[in-house]
C-alpha cells in the first residue's frame, strides 16, 4: 500500500526526482528550474532555483548577451553554493529585484538575501563567495523594488511586506503577497485594493487600488503611471497615482489566457509591453496593449518563469522555462522572434 502511495504521490507532482543533496550544481550551463533573469549591457544572468532541491544549492549561470542573440548556449560562468557563492548561501535561489548596476538573490530556503554589484559591461566577479548575506525576519519573503539603499520586499503567500535597509527590517503589517511594480516603486496585492510605496529615504506609504482588485503583476511607465495585470489574467490596468489613489484609466480585455509581464527599456524609458503566458502560449506585444504582434502555440513552453527583451533587435526575447534538469521536452532558455515567428530552443 505505501508502495501505491508513493507512485501516486510522483505523479501527481510536477518535480519528483531523485534528491540528492550532497551533489554540487552542474558547472557545464545546465539549469535546474530556472527562475529569474537578469540583462545589463553586455550580460545576461539567470537563476538556476534548484526548486525541488535535487542539488545542494542553486546557481547562477552569466553568459554574453551576443552569444543569446545569435542563439549560442555558451555559458561563461556558473557560480554555486560550494563554488563562487557564499558558504552555506543558495539552497533554493530566486531574483529579488535586477536594477541596471546591481541585483539581488534571495534564498527562499533559509530566508537570506545577497546583493550582487554589476559594472558598467553588466558583468560581475567570478567569486562571490567574499559578499555576507543578510537574514530576513519575513515567514516566505518574494520579490521586491529598490529606492536608493532600500528594498521594499513584497511576500510569496499570506505574509507581510517588509523594508530592508541598510541596517535594519522594518516589517509593514500583514498582506495578501504583494507584487512588485517592474521597473517602480510599489508593490501591489495579489487580492485587495491596499498597495505600498516606498520612498528615497526608506519611508514607506499605503496607497488604495482603485477601479480594480489584485494584480499579477506589474509595469511603471513612469512614478506616478503604469501598468498592472488583474489578477484574473483577463485584462490590462492601465493606472495614474491621483494623490494616495492609485486609479484605473483604461483596460484591455485579454480573454481568458493567463499572462504576465515583461519590460524593454529604450532612452532610460520604458517604451516596450510584452505580456506572456506559458502552457503552452506566447502573447509578443510592441508598442501599445492594443497592438498585438505574434501569438505562438508551441507545446515545447512549459511555464515560462521571467523573460527579458534581448539586445537592440526589436521584437526578439529570451524567456526562462520553469523545467528540472534532464527533461528532454521543452528546453531552460526560449528565444522568440516577432519578426519571423522563430523560435529557439536553447540548453
């Protein structure tokens, strides 16, 4: 009978595999639930999680952007718990927050954050291990933004939002976890009408929704405008910040796809839309919401996690694919084409 179980505990599962705890992170560009990435100039960094921790740590892979552009899987680097990371840092990663000269990963297993500075190429030290993570007080802490010193933390369930600065946490109340405003300085609620903002000093203010309810994610356009995903997946909120309101001004009806967003940065401006859904459909938007460029089904997507725009190349992307290493359907690293409809997959 315990034998039937645990067959149809494996089944119904999405990562069951053999653990192995004591097995070092692949150093040969192989990702293991990828989860985040991170592009600065010359650089793309991703996030190998290490989800269901088959390794004993995750890892951070940094490959050259040209190489992605030409659909080249060369990896320059890779950095893990036992090699290039802090001692004892990295059992489960994910990105807390990618800024253009810094960025920040956070330990979901043992609640630490490490901030990790990029220099003007986007590259950083092939050695990280000399950087101290510091403990966070959050139960399940997720994605933030950052102001100046200071992250605005947003939360993966039902916890508290929280501001970590450079000496202390201040933790802002509970929440339903708030999501972080791409490219901004707010997070917003899952469910509920109640978001955060964050000031240049640390200072943190409450901010009411209206017009809509929860957000799955976000995109500013500029402080005080931007872009919010309902937590339906259903439509775009177009928003303004009128005081201590945060209001809708217009919306764009998505169907019943789920979807999320990305940003593209042109001038120091946000000029880009993307929004993508990932079992198995990619949406590619240019310009405006209402200007639909490509819609993909390809069944090779299999939950696409983070994606970026990648390099000059209008209408060309790079996504991460939430999969376990070894699976040979579906592929870590997509690159999208609006251009051609092309589609690479890359290992």
């Amino acid at each position: 009978m315990r034998s039937v179980t645990v067959l149809l505990l494996c089944i119904s599962s999405s990562a069951c595999v053999e653990t192995n705890v004591d097995a070092a992170h692949p150093e040969n560009g192989l990702m293991h639930y990828p989860s985040g990435l991170c592009a600065s100039q010359d650089w793309v960094h991703v996030v190998s999680s290490n989800h269901d921790q088959r390794f004993a740590s995750g890892a951070l892979l940094s490959f050259r952007t040209a190489d992605l552009a030409q659909d080249r899987f060369d990896v320059q680097a890779v950095r893990h718990g036992s090699s290039g990371l802090p001692s004892g840092f990295g059992r489960v990663l994910d990105l807390v927050f990618c800024e253009s000269d810094r960025f920040a990963l956070l330990d979901r297993a043992q609640k630490l954050i490490l901030e990790i500075k990029m220099d003007e190429q986007g590259s950083i030290s092939d050695d990280l291990s000399s950087l101290i993570p510091v403990g966070l007080s959050q139960s399940d802490p997720g994605r933030g933004v950052v102001r100046g010193d200071w992250t605005l933390l947003g939360s993966r369930i039902d916890e508290a939002a929280a501001v970590l600065g450079p000496a202390s946490q201040v933790t802002l109340g509970e929440a339903l976890a708030r999501r972080p405003v791409q490219g901004g300085s707010l997070v917003l609620p899952v469910t509920g009408l109640e978001a955060v903002g964050i000031g240049e000093d640390g200072t943190s203010e409450r901010l009411y929704q209206v017009g809509w309810n929860g957000s799955l994610d976000a995109l500013a356009r500029s402080e005080t405008t931007g872009f919010a995903l309902h937590r339906t997946g259903k439509s775009v909120i177009e928003y303004r910040r009128v005081g201590q309101n945060l209001v809708m001004e217009s919306s764009v009806d998505l169907s019943a796809q789920h979807r999320r967003l990305m940003r593209g940065y042109s001038g120091g401006a946000v000029e880009e839309h993307w929004y993508f859904g990932g079992e198995p459909v990619v949406e590619v938007y240019w310009g405006q919401p209402q200007r639909l460029m490509e819609l993909w089904f390809d069944p090779r997507f299999i939950r696409l996690e983070s994606g970026i725009p990648l390099g000059d190349e209008p209408g060309s992307a790079l996504f991460t694919s939430f999969v376990p290493a070894g699976l040979e359907e579906g592929a870590p690293l997509v690159r999208v084409r609006a251009s051609d409809r092309s589609v690479e997959l890359l290992r």
